[in-house]
C-alpha cells in the first residue's frame, strides 16, 4: 500500500553529505512536482471531450506513423465504450496536452488492450480471480511534447491513482519496443510476451507488466509525484450516480500528502 508514511528522506554518506545522484534525483522531483501544480486531470465522458482526446491521439500518432490517414482525424476503438474503461485528458494551464486511456480489468469486466491482445496470457490471470490495471493510448500533442519533458510522468501518474483506488493485482500494457527502458524503471514492469500485431497501431507491441503491491510503494518512495489521496481517487474513478453531472476537472493532491509527510 503506497501511503505518505512510506516516504523516506534524502540518503547521505558517512559524512552527512547529499551526493550528486541525490541532488539530481531531488531536482527532478522537484521539476515534476513543480508542472503537476499547473496540471488538472479531466475524465473524459462526454462526447465533447471524448472527441478532443480521440483527436490528439490521432495527431500524436499520425505524426509518428503509427496509423494511417482518416477524415475524422480520430483514433477509437470499441474498447473505449466499455463499462470499465476511463479516458482521461491531461491539462495544463488550462490547455489539453495528454491522454490516457485505463481499464479495470477482472471477472466482471474481463476486456480490455491486454486481453485483446494477449489473451492466452492474461485471461487466465483474470479468471483465477486477479485483476489487471491496463493503461493504453497514450498521447501527446505533438507540438507541446517537447515543451514539457516530465509530461509522461505526469500522464502515467494516473496509473498508481487508479491503483490506489481499485487495488488491482497487476498493472499490464502493451508498448513499443523503445519503451521498455521507461516501463521497467518506472513501474518495475517486465516483459511478459513476444512482440504480436495490435491493429490499428502499425508497429508490432509487447506485453509488459508487474504485481502492483510488490513494485509500487518502492516506486512512489522514489517519485512522491505519484502520491494521491482519497478524495482524489474517488473524483477521478468514481462513476456518478445516475443524473448527476461527473467533476469537470480534478486538481493533483501529491504536494499536500508530500508535505504532510
């Protein structure tokens, strides 16, 4: 369980000295934390919203050649539609710069990208009575990607969000090839397949993924950005009771768990 108790300070050496790796490390940190006090976190349920994200996904993969041309100028699939799938829009200052796509995948709700796609692996996960967090389409506008270089951190916050809320046993994705690196140093994910084909995206991707419990609290000790508390959870994964209107926009809680601590 990731908690603001779990929090440990600065390391020093035998003469109370912060080394340059801790100093970097504390930097970056505060470099995140620092772009998450401009960021609000959108659930995107309406289809005004919904159409904004599908289009950024199309221009951020467009851009990298990852799906062929269209006249909506839109990337969907009919996983979008499920019960238990979550799309949110990642905003800053006010301006949406990032998507993110989640499922809670389990008994009840057994679909989503990663049983899709590899099934033979998860699903029997699943039907011994786990259950999987699954980000997927993950985008950037490709004209700001390059103005905030903690975007991804920021965006996949919302991984370790959700995990808090649903306490799910894994946390499973398909990525590319190059993203290996990031997923395994960020969330400890390991691969768990070869390489298959994922239409509509044209580059062959890979199971990766881990056991929530063991990787995430060293994780958020590590990168105290991924803090949230539980009113944040309940904004974010919360579904309204029927005719009420679901939170516009959701502020981060890190810095004040960060502080507390």
């Amino acid at each position: 369980m990731v908690t603001s108790t779990g929090l440990v300070g600065l390391k020093s050496d035998a003469r109370g000295v912060v080394s340059g790796a801790e100093k970097k490390a504390s930097g970056f940190v505060d470099s995140v934390m620092a772009l998450l006090e401009r960021t609000e976190y959108r659930r995107c349920d309406t289809g005004e919203d919904r159409e904004a994200i599908y289009n950024l996904r199309y221009r951020s993969y467009r851009a990298h050649g990852f799906v062929p041309e269209s006249e909506r100028q839109i990337t969907k699939d009919d996983l979008d539609d499920l019960p238990n799938c979550y799309n949110f829009g990642v905003y800053i200052d006010g301006q949406l710069v990032s998507t993110v796509r989640l499922h809670q995948i389990d008994r009840e709700n057994p679909l989503g990208p990663v049983t899709k796609g590899f099934g033979d692996v998860m699903t029997p996960l699943i039907e011994r009575g786990e259950s999987c967090i699954n980000p997927s389409m993950l985008a950037a506008d490709p004209e700001l990607a390059r103005e905030y270089r903690t975007l991804p951190y920021i965006t996949l916050r919302l991984v370790i969000v959700a995990y808090e809320y649903f306490r799910s046993t894994y946390c499973a994705c398909l990525i590319r090839q190059e993203h290996t690196a990031f997923y395994s140093r960020i969330f400890g994910a390991r691969q768990m397949s070869p390489e298959r084909v994922y239409p509509p995206i044209s580059v062959p991707l890979m199971l990766f993924g881990g056991v929530c419990a063991k990787e995430f609290g060293p994780i958020v000790e590590r990168f105290p950005f991924f803090l949230s508390n539980r009113a944040e959870q309940r904004l974010l994964f919360e579904r309204p009771a029927s005719g009420e209107a679901a939170s516009l926009t959701v502020l981060p809680t890190a810095k004040y768990l960060l502080s507390a601590a």
